[in-house]
C-alpha cells in the first residue's frame, strides 16, 4: 500500500498524487495504489439484515491484511463507480485514524459523515478544473453528455454542474 497516498485528505491531492489528469477518472488505479479490491457482490442479505438500501461498504481489517470495497452488483456501472469513491472518501477523510474498520453506505442515510463521503466522490470523478474544461468545448452543454464523459450517473452531474454553476440543457 501506498502510504504518502493514504495519508492524502482531499481527492484534488489523491488526483494530482496520481497524476489522473483525463476522464473518466480511473478510480481502480486509486484502488490498486491503496490495495484496495473492488467486489460486485449481492448486497440484499445485508439489506435484509439492516433493513436498508445499501450501495456499498469499505471493510479493512489489518490483522488479516484486508482491505475491499464492496459494490452493489445490482447497481448501474455509473452508480457503481459513485459508491466506489464515496466509499474512498471513507477512507481518506474517516479511517485514517485507525487501522481497522467498516462503514457501510445506506442510501438513505445523510450524516455528516456520508455528506463528507459524497463530496469526496463528486470532486473525484467529477473534478471542477476538468469539468469546467470540458463545458466550455462542448458544444452543447447537455447532463447527459457529461454524465456519459465522466462515467456518471445523470442525476449526479446534474447535481455537480449546479454545485459549480455551470449551465446545462
């Protein structure tokens, strides 16, 4: 594991540590820097278990020398790819204070931690510097154009494009 990396607290570090300069942002090579796995797995027993939607979890465990992220298989590759580096921004902004731990994504849940998490997510895949490159070539600015670009869902580029008042169709 890379630890001048993990010890990084903002995805503009992670990215220029990196050097992932052109989209989509390769959150594997983030993952692979970090010995961190990404799982598609069945998510339902454990929504079942805590009667949640869940997108995803980080797991560390540094006795057995384990660190995964689990997605939700039944998610969209877009979503997949979210819940991916929200589960990073766990794991720089939230773990780095102890070796071992879990957290665990809720849909529906929205802790500071999770909104933490979710802004962490949203300045990596969608950086503002390459977001703002691209609206000014397009020739139309549309959601859907960027969403595809960036690997992302609709809905979250719609919500990054406000965030940084960039205008949209």
């Amino acid at each position: 594991m890379d630890k001048k990396l993990a010890k990084l607290q903002t995805a503009k570090e992670v990215l220029t540590y990196l050097n992932l300069t052109t989209v989509p942002i390769a959150v594997e090579k983030i993952c692979d820097a970090l010995d961190i796995a990404i799982i598609e797995d069945d998510l339902t027993y454990l929504e079942k278990k805590h009667g949640n939607e869940i997108a995803g979890l980080i797991y560390l465990d540094a006795k057995k020398d384990i660190r995964a992220i689990f997605v939700n298989e039944k998610d969209p590759f877009p979503r997949q790819r979210f819940t991916v580096a929200h589960e990073l921004g766990h794991f720089f902004l939230h773990l780095t204070d102890k070796e071992d731990g879990v957290f665990v994504s809720f849909r529906s849940l929205k802790s500071p931690q999770e909104t933490e998490a979710n802004k962490f997510a949203s300045d990596l895949l969608m950086p503002a510097a390459l977001l703002k490159e691209e609206h000014k070539k397009a020739f139309i600015a549309t959601a859907e154009y960027f969403a595809e670009l960036f690997e992302v869902s609709r809905k979250a580029m719609q919500i990054r494009l406000n965030y940084l008042g960039l205008n949209y169709v």
